[in-house]
C-alpha cells in the first residue's frame, strides 16, 4: 500500500546520551532510510538506541551511556561513597538529593521521537499532544532511561553504592576491586537500567516545526510521564541483527534447545507456526500401533503444514527466489519420534526438481547466501504477521523494521533490489489496513544495497572529532537529500555515477579522485609501495574527470573526508576554427595566451586568472577548506627539474618524464631466458621509442604530446606498467607523492585524535 495513504509517520529521531551520540539527529524517509557510513562511526549504535528504547525489555548497559557523562557519574558515586549514615532513614538535605537526582537523570541516554501526523491520527497520538486545539502536525515524546523515580529512589541507590564500595574504596585502584566506582557498579547490577519513561514534548520547540533547533528541547523537571503502554499503540519495532546464526547443522542426535539457531529457516517457520497457527502436539509409547497412527498423521500434517504456510511462502518470492538455479520448491516435514513427538518439530527439505519428490535435500545443505535469503524474507514475512494480530489491542499505527548489515552472505544481484522489495514484504496488503504506515530503517556497508536507493534515502553516519579540550568524539546524521539542494541535474548525476562505478566513498576514510584509468590503476600501486600506512587506511579511488569532478563538490563538503583530487592541469589556447573561437589543447612551451581548461580547477578551486601561476602554487592554492572544516588537496602537473623543467600537462607524460632514465633502460632489457635483447611492442613499445630517441627533455615533451592526442591508449599503457612496478627506480610522479603525503598526514592525525 502506498505510505502516502497513512495518517501518520515517523518523522524524525533525536539520540541523545548514547555511547558517542552525544547529540544526534536522524531524519526519516517516508518509506526507507539507509544509513551508511564508515566504520565505527555510529550507524549501530543509532539502531541499537531505537531499539532498547522502544522495546518491551530495554537492554541498557553502564557502558551504553555517553562517555562525555563519566565524569559527572563518577563525582555522584565520590559523593555518596562519603556519606555516613543511611539517607533512606530520614529526609533531611530534600533539595541537595533533587539536585543530584536531576544530575543523574542529565546524564541518561535518551530518545526524542518525531511524528507527523494528520488529523485521522488524533486516536493514536492523543495522550502525547500538548495542546485542546490540535489539528495535525508534529507530536513529540521523549524517551530516557531513569535508573530511579525521584530522589528517594536514589537514596536507596546511593546507600547500596556506598555499601558495596566501603570494603575496597582504600585499595589500590590498580587492583581495580569492585566497585571501582558507580559505572562499574552497574556492570553487576544492570537491572537499576531497565527503566524507561515517557514524556510529552513541545511541537514549537521541536526539529519539524524549527528545523534550525540546534539541541533537543530541555524537559521541565515538572513533566509528568506518560503510560509507555500507549506508546505501544504508536509504533512497534522489529530487530534483525547482522548475525543471524547460519552454516551447516550440527550432529541431528543432539538435542537442540530452542532458539539455538535463529538463522535456520526450519526455526523461523517453528516460531511462525507457534504463535500464529497453533500447531503443537504430544504423545507418548512405542507399540507398532502407535507408530502406525504417527505415520498417517504425519502425511496429513504435512498437507496442512504446506496449506498454512503456502501463503506466506509466495510473499518470501517477491525477494528474489527461486532463480533459474536455485531450487525450485520447498516442502514441510514433521519429524515425529515416538519418544518424544515433534521435537524436532518442522523440517524443511528442498527439491531441485518439483516432479521427483523423493529426491529432497536437508536446509543445511543448501548454500548460505540462499538460506539467508530465505531466513530473512520469512524474518520480515513474521514481523508483519505478528504487528497485524497483536497480543493486546489493535495493530500499531507506525511499524518501524531495523535491519543491521543485511549484505551479510546476501548475493550482490539481491542486495541492488533488498530494500525496496522488503519494504513491500512488510507493508500490510488489506485495504482495511491502509492507514497502517510501515518504515524500513537499514544500516549498511555495501554500496550495491545504498547505490540501489536513492540520495533521497541515504543518511550519511559520520564521525566528529573532538572540538575541544575535554570533549569527546561524536556522531552526526546528515540528510544527503539535501546535498545538492534544489539541483536536481547535479543529483541525478551524482546517483547514476554511483550507481554505475559501484564507489565506495559513502564507507571511506579518505577519497583520491583521479582523472583517468590509467591513474586508477597506477595510483593505488605508488601508495601499496611507497606510503604503507596510508596503504592501511580505507580509501575510496573514484574515476571522474576534471570536467565533472567539481560536480561532486557539495558531496565531498558533506562528508568532510580528507580528500585528494588528482587531476590535468589542461593547458589549452583559443584558436578560431570556421569563425567560431575554440580552445585547443597544446603542449606547454611558454606560450602567453595559454589557459586552464579544467573545469575542477576553475570553477572549484584554487581558480587562478594566470595560468603559470599553475606551474608554482603556494600552499593556499593546493588546499580548500570547507565551511565545515573538511580538507581537500589538489595536485596538477608542475615543471619538472630532472627533465630541464618540461611542464606535462598529463598523468602519462609526467610519468614519462619523471622517469626518463628507466624507460631508457627498458631499451637494454634482455630475455631472462634466451639473453637475447627485448623487443617491446604497443604503447610501451612507443614511449621507450620517444625516450631513446629524442635525449633532449624539450622534443621528448613535445614528441609525447603529440602522440598522447593520437589515440595512444593510456589504459594499456599502465597496465603494461604493472609487472615493471617494482624493477628499478621507477618514480611516482612527484606533484602526486606530494598530495599522497598530505593524505597520509591527515589521516595520521585524525586516527592520533580519535
């Protein structure tokens, strides 16, 4: 059904506390959010929030709470490690126990979530909404983890901290005895973190009405809490973890305790036919009789079996299965044993060919990439059964499904199509159930599942450093629907680029853009040999010419990854051609009408008006700040002292110059084998040629010009390059070490910070 029917949706969410999002906001898309990111940056971290929140058993740990809120934690347990007496005993000190109480609560991760809803919401969000006069729009709730309930509460929590810290608090604190203070006295009581409360909050104050709201809205220490039952009439949410227990079965004879293997698909259809289709049985005895009646029972419950589930199976299909070879059918076995009936309960058994049924092959014969397919489409196919026939009441009006790294054993060919055809998996079919909204929130690290949506639903996860002494790193969310602003020709570029070239840069470190195939290629070769610690470093190399490089611009000042653009300096002059002025590209020789035709570095940066002020840059034309802070390097051919100070004007006649000597050499090479002299063909063949035959640096510039513009395939020319790598001294050319070396001092730093 389309979203667009629904009342009512999960706008926006607000973590806050958690780990290392101190303060972080993630916007929602109508139907599919994507956060991506690179490692460590906090895409888990944000699925792992939402779902101890607004599970019925919140599972929060002493570490799950920000680092920034250690110290303040750690000067309440100092505080209640002096006290003397038993402050349950009387109520003295009111005011300085709320102050501390309202310190503890400051400190506890917390939630706030965004709805937008229409007037045909009020049943839903009614005992949320603030205000007599609502007519629609956002309603706001805070979600925050309260280890006690008021200052008394805490009393009690001072008392038993005190207690357990009296017998090691004059140990040596290398010992690490516990409790060595209030967090570590959690690690053994994480019960006192099971709390959770909701509160109302102020739609003015909010990000959906004052998207310019820089912090959550403080919460008056007067709110009063709202019955978090409600909230499960609000929104559901559904969990699959990146782990989901695949690979071959364990020995049949041993007994399996149930939920041993959540990944087996035979497991799922246990739990599905348990809770929603009352299958269950038991008997006991030996005799032929019975194992006679066991086996008349068994074809019949095999029928029934395949007769509940089969609806559920044609919704698993829409994920992508069967191929033309993959197998064909599955069908339902109980295994009945006489001693114990349907402990194994429901086996599946999967045939290649529907007409030979008795050649049936067990679920763990079957590759992983298959049965993750098939434990995931059935995964989803039970969180939309189990919303629609609720325990208690009616079905919630939000359903929020989180799946973590869903590219874990899932086919490439899968993972293109993955989020939308889970959406459709999950999203109720009746027209009764219309006013339902369904959301799917996934995080990631394949660029075939975030190249197969849109920059509409792609959130960027990214790491923030500390700003200032004292603060910690952090985590911020950024809405890459609104990179490219209202420029829809540059979006629609940048997707299909992605989408075609499969980049990953989304999950990088530090990107390299290159001009051409033959730099992709040979790059990656110079920073392998000669920068090792950078070789170590997640890059990204995208293949983007100068002329459309600037169009990523927006997007590389988004991320704010360390970024090297290696691109031509592009001399060209204009000539008139048929009346009309064209600009012609040319070897630099001194010529005073020259130009740089490269729209990077005319339209992005350093955009200088003298084109041999190219040829010496300063510092300052090199590097581009962004607002943000992010850094980009930019490296263009410069002359060359070694070859008489020749000025290329490309990736391959820099190398050729750079390198005169080595190629000079190549003319000597001789067979390993025979001892007779090499006879190099091809594009090698060609510049060893030049090299050897034109000594003087000025017409061996001209001489590679020349051939560089008569289709001299460059691609061929570096791989020729490949299997030479490494014999003799053959050089990076050093307009390209110099911007590696600024890279690699980037990323040295950001790792030392962080």
């Amino acid at each position: 059904m389309p979203a667009v029917l629904s009342p009512i949706r999960l706008a926006c969410a607000e973590v806050g506390n958690f780990r290392r999002l101190a303060q972080t906001r993630l916007d929602f898309d109508d139907c599919t959010t994507v956060l991506v990111g690179a490692n460590n940056s906090g895409k888990t971290s944000l699925l792992i929030a939402l779902r101890n929140f607004l599970s019925e058993s919140p599972g929060f740990r002493a570490f799950d709470i920000g680092l920034a809120q250690w110290s303040t934690l750690r000067q309440l347990g100092e505080v209640w490690e002096a006290i003397d007496e038993d402050p349950t005993t009387d109520t003295k000190d009111a005011d300085a126990w709320e102050h501390q109480h309202q310190q503890l609560l400051a400190c506890m991760p917390f939630v706030d979530l965004w709805f937008d809803a229409k007037e045909g919401a009020y049943h839903y969000v009614a005992p949320f909404i603030n205000t007599l006069k609502w007519s629609g729009g956002a309603v706001g709730l805070r979600l925050r983890l309260e280890p006690v309930s008021d200052s008394s509460d805490l009393r009690k929590l001072a008392w038993r901290y005190r207690e357990a810290r009296v017998p090691v608090r004059n140990l040596a604190k290398k010992g690490h005895a516990w409790p060595t203070d209030l967090l570590d006295y959690w690690l053994r009581h994480p019960a006192d973190l099971r709390r959770i409360q909701a509160y109302r909050l102020d739609p003015a104050k909010g990000p959906l009405q004052s998207p310019e709201a820089s912090a959550p809205q403080p919460l008056p220490p007067s709110s009063q809490p709202v019955e978090l039952a409600l909230l499960r009439q609000l929104i559901r949410v559904d969990f699959v973890p990146a782990q989901r227990g695949l690979g071959a079965e364990d020995d049949e004879a041993r007994s399996e305790p149930a939920g041993a293997r959540p990944g087996l698909f035979s497991n799922q259809l246990v739990k599905f036919a348990r809770q929603h289709l009352n299958v269950n049985a038991s008997a006991h005895g030996h005799s032929e009789a019975l194992v006679e009646a066991i086996a008349n029972a068994q074809a019949s419950l095999d029928e029934r079996i395949f007769e509940a589930l089969q609806p559920s199976m044609q919704d698993v299909r829409i994920l992508g299965y069967p191929g033309l070879h993959d197998p064909q059918g599955i069908h339902f076995r109980t295994r009945i044993k006489t001693a114990d009936l349907l402990a194994h309960s429901t086996a599946i058994q999967y045939c290649n060919d529907e007409t030979a049924l008795n050649e049936l092959l067990p679920e763990h014969s079957i590759g992983l990439g298959y049965q993750n397919l098939q434990s995931l489409s059935f995964m989803l196919v039970s969180f939309r059964t189990a919303r629609l026939n609720p325990t208690q009441g009616t079905p919630a009006a939000v359903h929020l499904v989180m799946v973590e790294e869903p590219e874990a054993h899932l086919h490439v060919q899968v993972q293109r199509c993955f989020s939308t055809n889970a959406h459709a998996l999950l999203c109720p079919k009746g027209a009764e159930q219309s006013h339902l909204h369904t959301q799917l929130l996934i995080s990631t690290h394949s660029s075939h599942l975030a190249h197969g949506n849109k920059f509409t639903r792609l959130r960027y996860v990214k790491r923030t450093l500390a700003s200032a002494a004292g603060a910690k790193p952090s985590t911020r969310v950024i809405n890459l629907a609104t990179v490219f602003g209202s420029d829809e020709q540059t979006r629609t570029f940048a997707e299909r680029y992605f989408e075609v070239q499969h980049t990953d840069l989304l999950f990088a470190d530090a990107a390299v853009f290159v001009e051409g195939a033959a730099e992709r290629m040979l790059v990656p070769q110079f920073i392998a040999r000669d920068f090792q610690a950078l070789d170590r470093k997640y890059l990204s190399f995208l293949d983007i010419g100068g002329s459309h490089a600037h169009r990523l611009r927006p997007l590389v000042e988004c991320l704010g990854i360390p970024t090297v653009v290696i691109t031509d300096v592009d001399p060209v002059v204009p000539q008139k051609v048929r009346g009309r002025t064209v600009k012609v590209a040319v070897c630099i020789a001194g010529q005073s009408d020259l130009e740089c035709g490269n729209d990077t570095l005319t339209v992005w940066h350093p955009k200088l008006t003298n084109f041999q002020e190219y040829g010496t840059p300063k510092a300052e034309d090199l590097e581009w700040t962004s607002p943000n802070g992010g850094k980009v390097r930019f490296a263009w051919q410069v002359p060359i002292p070694s070859a008489g100070g020749q000025w290329p004007s490309s990736f391959e006649d820099a190398l050729v110059l750079s390198n005169i000597d080595w190629f000079k050499q190549l003319d000597e090479e001789k067979d390993p084998v025979s001892g007779k002299k090499v006879k190099h063909s091809g594009t090698l063949g060609k510049v060893i040629g030049l090299a050897v035959d034109y000594p003087n640096p000025t017409e061996l510039a001209q001489q590679l010009h020349d051939m560089m513009h008569r289709g001299f395939s460059k691609g061929d020319f570096a791989a020729t390059l490949f299997e030479r790598f490494n014999k003799g001294s053959f050089a990076c050319p050093s307009y390209i070490a110099e911007a590696l070396d600024w890279l690699s001092k980037q990323l040295h730093g950001a790792g030392a910070s962080a």
